[in-house]
C-alpha cells in the first residue's frame, strides 16, 4: 500500500497536511504543507517518507469527508504562483496517436504520414532507452505557472475566447528543485491537464494556444516508486446522468516513453532547475472525450480516478466572462 498525503485548508484559513496509508488518515504532527516536508527531507537528505513516519500521527481524520466538506486543496503549492510551472509531454502512451493523427489528417486532407504519427513512432523506437542513455525527446508544451492550477472540486474555466474545454486524465509528476538544483521528485498525483482541442485541431500550430488553459490535481500525493500499471475511469456527468465515460490506463507499462526519459528532457532545460521552485509536470494520455465527438458545456463536471488512488478528482466545467486587453503605448 502507499502512503498518501493531502493538503487540508480548514474554514479559518488554518493549514495542515494529511497521511494515509490504506483505511488509516492522520494529521501530521506540526506540518502545514507537503512542500515544507519536502524542504526538511532534503535538507535532512531522508525521503517523504521517512520525515512523515519520524513526526509521528496526529488527530485522525477522514479524508473523504474533509474532501465532501471542500478542505481538501491542491496537494501542492507556493506562496508565490510565479514559482510553480506547470508543462507537460503528449504522445507519450501507446494509442494516444491514433486521435490526435485522425484530428490532424483531417484537418490536413493529407496522404503523407502526420507529424503527430511520426513523433510518436519515434517515441515508441527511442522513448524507453537503457538506463543511463538517453532516449527520443517527447513533445513538450508549457501550461502556465501556479496560478493556473485548481484543486479538487474547484471549476476548470476556461477563457471567453475559448472554443472547447476539453480533459485529459492523466498522471502528474510533482517536483521541487533542491538548493543545488537538484529536481526531487515527490511524487504522483490524478490530473486533469483541460486543453482547447477545437484550437488544436484548426491547426497543430496553435497546439501552444491551446494548452495555454487551467489544469487541476486530485487530492492524494502517492508517494514511493510509481506503479508501472493504473487503470481508471473518466467521466462526463451533464444535469446529474453521466453523459460519457471510458477506460484509461497510465503508468509506464502503458506508455511509449519512461518517465525518467521524461523528466530528463524538461529538467535538461537550465531554467528548469532553479532552486525553490516547483513543477507539476503531466505525462499525457490516450482517453479523451473529444475523440469520441462529445462537446463539452458549462456545468458539466468532469470526474477522473484511479487506484491506487482512493479519492477522485472532480472539477465543473466554467467559462470565464470576456475581458477588454488593451495594450497602451508608454
């Protein structure tokens, strides 16, 4: 079993961090959030874990009831947003091309084999290379900083300009950059990594456009080595029925890249291992609502889960009132 930590904000605004490890949830002793813990594991250079395990249990509490009552939070943050990056990586698990190629031929009319196709058999030839080696660079794209992240429950909106609101359930790696500019990886969390399809589809080019858009995590940080296989669900529920809903499977036996060949290629970049700063990085998927012609509305809610996950992430879809950008001339 894993353990798994929550960030809990109570009515007061007062903060603390949740284990658990199976039926089991507790306070931790003097911990307010998962980062600062993962400040003291580096500093002490022990594990989560192992930090987790040395403060002790507090209070027990239950998490899916804190989760009901809305004081379950992201399970990472900063004080300052500007220091969290949000990216990702796409075409990373096998048959995550298929939609994308049928997007992009039919928006191209073309014989030739797509871009798309071709970065993904690439990845499948080089993505998992030996230990040590360094495999074939994945897709990349960036999301944002921290202030583009929301919690569990809370609405995904999407701009004014926005054409789709889309998900894509997926796995997100949660790293700090040591004081040397190390990356730690703490651990995984659900995400829903939300991305503009109908953009995307206009044109692979605006790809950039569209993933310029919110994202969220579901509650629980697992700690420990990743699990090689996840299977879980995505769902659409519209007016309280569920209105689609598919299989998904993730972790790297599913997928055409491993997660170090990942990570190696985001954290290669130098600005990418400044100190202090944290980085949710989502490693893709090949379930998506848009490939099987749903379109997405205000109100829906999209639910993704997953063991060894035990609670879900959930969010509403919105959509953001329009804005006047004037740009003055100084």
């Amino acid at each position: 079993m894993y353990l798994r930590l929550l960030q809990h904000r109570a009515a007061d605004g007062t903060r603390s961090v949740i284990a658990a490890h199976g039926d089991e949830a507790w306070l931790v002793p003097g911990a307010t959030t998962i980062r600062a813990l993962a400040e003291q594991a580096i500093g002490a250079g022990s594990t989560l874990t192992q930090v987790v395990d040395d403060a002790g249990r507090g209070e027990a509490i239950d998490p899916a009831a804190e989760l009901a009552a809305g004081r379950i939070i992201a399970p990472i943050d900063h004080a300052d947003p500007a220091h969290v990056q949000l990216t990702g990586t796409g075409l990373t698990h096998l048959g995550s091309a298929e939609g994308r190629d049928k997007m992009h031929r039919e928006a191209a009319a073309a014989e030739k084999q797509t871009d798309s196709m071709r970065m993904f058999l690439e990845g499948l030839e080089g993505g998992k290379p030996a230990a040590g080696a360094v495999g074939q660079q994945p897709e990349w794209f960036y999301k944002g900083d921290g202030s583009q992240l929301v919690g569990p429950g809370a609405a995904l909106t999407m701009p004014h300009f926005a054409q789709d609101g889309g998900e894509e359930p997926e796995l997100a790696g949660i790293y700090l950059i040591g004081p040397d500019g190390t990356p730690h990886r703490l651990g995984l969390c659900l995400g829903n990594e939300f991305s503009d399809h109908v953009t995307e589809r206009h044109n692979y080019l605006w790809l950039a456009h569209s993933k310029l858009r919110q994202a969220s995590l579901g509650p629980e940080l697992l700690l420990g080595p990743p699990p090689s296989h996840i299977e879980g669900m995505s769902r659409i529920h519209r007016d309280g029925a569920v209105l689609w809903e598919k299989p998904f499977l993730s972790g790297e036996a599913n997928m055409s890249h491993s997660l170090a060949n990942l990570e190696h290629h985001h954290f290669k970049y130098d600005l990418f291992r400044r100190p202090g700063d944290v980085h949710v990085h989502f490693f893709g998927t090949a379930t998506l609502s848009f490939s099987d012609a749903v379109k997405t509305q205000e109100g829906d809610e999209f639910e993704i889960e997953a063991a060894p996950f035990t609670l879900p992430l959930r969010n509403p879809l919105r959509r953001a009132a329009a804005a006047n950008v004037t740009v003055r001339e100084l």
